[in-house]
C-alpha cells in the first residue's frame, strides 16, 4: 500500500501528463458558455471525458446536472468534489456568446475542469489500492441565479424545484450517501471565507391601465413600484446594524406603451444575510414596504418568494486540509482562512447545512469576477493547479483506511439530515398576493 505523499505524487503526475487535454478542454468550456439549468453541452462535454476514464455517469440529475463514482472497493467515507458548470448573463462582456449573452465571467469553466482534472488523476493505477471509501464526482448547475421567466418556466413544468443546483441536487437524492463535499472556486489569492445566503423575491405590481393623458381613471403601477423602491431605500435603518446585509435588485418589466398608464410592472429583488434568521425578518422587512407601497396606491401586491442559497459555514477540519495541500503545492502561497467574511452568495451553503464541506479559492483569473474585464489569466493555474488541490485534499481524507475522512465525516452528526433541510428552505417558499385598499 502507498503512503500519501507516494499517492499524491503519483495523482499530478497523472494530472501534468493530460496537461493539454484538461488546458483544451477548460479553453472549450469557456468558449461555449451555458447559463444555468442550459448546461446541456457542458455537462455532455465532461460526462464523456468521465466514461473515457471508464466511470459510469448518471445523467439528468437536477436537470442538468451529473454523477460519477470512483470506488476504492474498501468502506469508508463518500467524498463529493463538485464542479460547477453554470456561465454569467453578461451581454457587454467583449467574449460573451453574442446569441445568448452567456460568460465564464466567475470562472466556472475551470471549476468543471478541476473536477475533470481530479477524477483523472485519481483514477491512475495503483491509487484506489491503497485508498478506502468511495469518490463522488458530480457536476453542479445554476450556482448563479437566474432569468425569473426561465426559472418559473421549469418548476411549473416540474423539472426544478429549487433554483440553485445543489439544492436541487440534494432534492434529488445526489446526495443522500454523501460524508463530506469539497470544491474550489477561481479567484485571485488561496483563501477560504464564510459567504451568505439569499432569498429571491419576485414582485410584480398590479395597477390598471387607462390613456396616459387622463391618469386620474387608472392605477399606476409603476408608481406603486417607484414608491417601493423609496421605501426600500428608507427601510436600511433596519438592518444597519448587521453588517452583511445585502438588498439589491431591479425592474424587469415597466409597462408596454408610454402613452398607456402600465397595469403590471415587475420586480426581482436579492435579499442577502449572515443567518437563516436574519433572513427571516429581513424577508418581512421588503414584504412590508413593497406591499405597503402597493396599498398606499391602491394597486395590488403579488409576491413570490424562493430559496437561493444557504448561508455557508466551511468545515475548520477541510480549511486545515486545504491549507496544507496549498503548501505542499505552492510552498511559497500566503493562504487566508476565514480571515474575511463574504457577503456574496454560494450554493455550497446547501451542503454545509447537511455535511462537512470546504468551499476553496485558487488564483488563476484577472479583472473583476463578474465584471466585463474578468479572464482568465493563467490557464495552468486555471486547469491543473485546481484539478491538483482537489484531487490531493480528497488523498487526504481517503489514503489509507480513510482515518482523516472518517473523523471529519463525524461531523455530520451536527448538521441537518437532509428531510429536515428540505423543510428548512421550503419554510421560506410563498406566493402571496396581497389586495388593494378599498
């Protein structure tokens, strides 16, 4: 049996000798950029480099999602790396697709990549010998939010229920064996943060339309919403003093004519926080003054409420692992755990509620994450370096008989089981409509 630093010499290896194919293939992903719930091709792209490697691949998880297993044929604890497919709606991006405006502008090519990267390498000869417990690789969608309409469409046509992918992927029992869940993300440092979790709010206003030249007869709906965005602006004062909330958001819809007083004007709003409770009464805060708004007016309020994300809570025992794997691979990297807090959002909150996870960075991109200057800037560190820091924090909690993986997966003793998640999150799920005053 091969001793871990024998394994994990022999898993970059593995990993420097596809150095072309994993650089070609990540260089792909970005060219063909899918946003979430589309990730048709992307998830094909990878589920085929996964059977070359000889691994069956179930298809269709989550919609568009994916999993593969690598087994040792030993017990011990199930290790998901997860990579993210999902690409930015950013049409001023100059390499955004022109037909769908779709960008890799956070990176996302080179998280599929580091999952292609990984398996590789673990799947050289002579590595699941000497490892207990079982690997499992799957391909997470729509970690950013999406198009409303688009969303609405596919619960209605019950192929979601939830918006981001790895909540849906927990709904659908992708993760039902899962011990421990691991992932890196692109950024500009080695870093490991805590992040928030959100709540969407769709808002649409209801008014009644009449000739704009007589306005007297009709109800203004853009008003209501004008007000509302007044109201929200004064409502601050309610969460000053929590440092990580975020309420943001804009109107995607504002009538049809100009010389129609519009009947129907529409919202989509971010509500951001540190806690599930914040959450909470931040939720009864914006329902407050975006109906109070509506009612003052006399137009109707219709709220539609959606889980986003998990506020995420890093595994101390994983940020440990992926400290020292940094080390090892870059001996010279100053790296930050927990050191600053996050008020961004990540799915990687959902599997935090349910098993111990570690949502890692790595440098390899330049500009600004989700801006129009984003790139990446150093494909080596993109799509080998990654595949490397992953495959090698996963050695350490499988070599041998899994003694790490094992005292870490005890961790999820405190966290939620998934049914008790589930209900969690679809707690803040609603749809109301509220009536105009009389």
């Amino acid at each position: 049996m091969k001793d871990l630093k024998t394994l994990k010499q022999l898993v970059c290896r593995e990993i420097d000798r596809h150095r072309d194919e994993l650089i070609e293939f990540g260089t792909d992903i970005w060219k063909h950029p899918e946003p979430g719930y589309r990730e048709f091709r992307t998830a094909r792209a990878a589920a085929e480099k996964l059977e070359q490697l000889g691994l069956t691949v179930s298809r269709g998880l989550a919609y568009t999602g994916f999993r593969a297993d690598l087994e040792t044929g030993r017990p011990g604890p199930v290790v998901a790396l997860i990579g993210e497919m999902d690409a930015l709606l950013l049409p001023s991006h100059p390499e955004a697709d022109p037909d769908t405006g779709a960008v890799h502008a956070c990176g996302h090519n080179a998280h599929i990549t580091s999952l292609i990267g990984a398996a590789t390498g673990l799947s050289a000869a002579g590595i699941s010998d000497s490892c207990s417990g079982k690997i499992a690789l799957i391909g997470a969608p729509a970690e950013e939010s999406l198009n409303p309409v688009y969303a609405e469409e596919l619960r209605t046509a019950g192929k979601i229920r939830f918006i981001s992918g790895k909540a849906e992927l927990i709904r659908c029992g992708a993760f039902n064996d899962v011990d421990i869940a691991m992932m890196n993300h692109s950024g500009s440092e080695f870093h490991v943060s805590d992040f928030n979790g959100y709540l969407l709010k769709d808002v649409t206003f209801h008014g009644k339309s009449i000739h704009a030249a007589s306005p007297d007869h009709g109800i203004n709906a853009m008003n209501a919403a004008n007000l509302a965005l007044h109201a929200l602006a004064l409502a601050k004062d309610r969460w000053t003093s929590e440092p990580y909330v975020r309420v943001h958001g804009l109107i995607t819809h504002a009538g049809d004519a100009v010389n129609i007083v519009p009947d129907r004007v529409t919202m989509t709003y971010m509500l951001r926080a540190d806690s599930f409770d914040a959450l909470t009464r931040l939720s009864t805060v914006f329902d407050r003054a975006v109906n109070g708004s509506a009612y003052a007016l006399g137009a109707v309020c219709e709220i539609k409420t959606r889980h986003g994300s998990s506020p995420l809570k890093n595994s101390d025992s994983l940020c440990e692992i992926y400290r020292r794997c940094v080390k090892e691979l870059v001996p010279d990297a100053h790296t930050r755990i927990k050191e600053i807090f996050i008020p961004g959002c990540t799915d990687m909150g959902d599997l935090s509620e349910i098993i111990p996870s570690v949502h890692g960075y790595f440098p390899c991109c330049a500009g600004t994450c989700h801006g129009t200057d984003f790139r990446i800037a150093d494909p080596e560190q993109a799509y080998l370096l990654s595949s490397k820091l992953l495959a090698c924090m996963t050695l350490e909690l499988i070599a041998g008989d899994a003694g790490t993986g094992k005292k870490i997966a005890e961790e999820k003793k405190k966290k939620l089981p998934i049914p008790e998640y589930l209900k969690k999150i679809s707690e803040f799920e609603s749809h109301t409509r509220f009536p105009a005053a009389e």
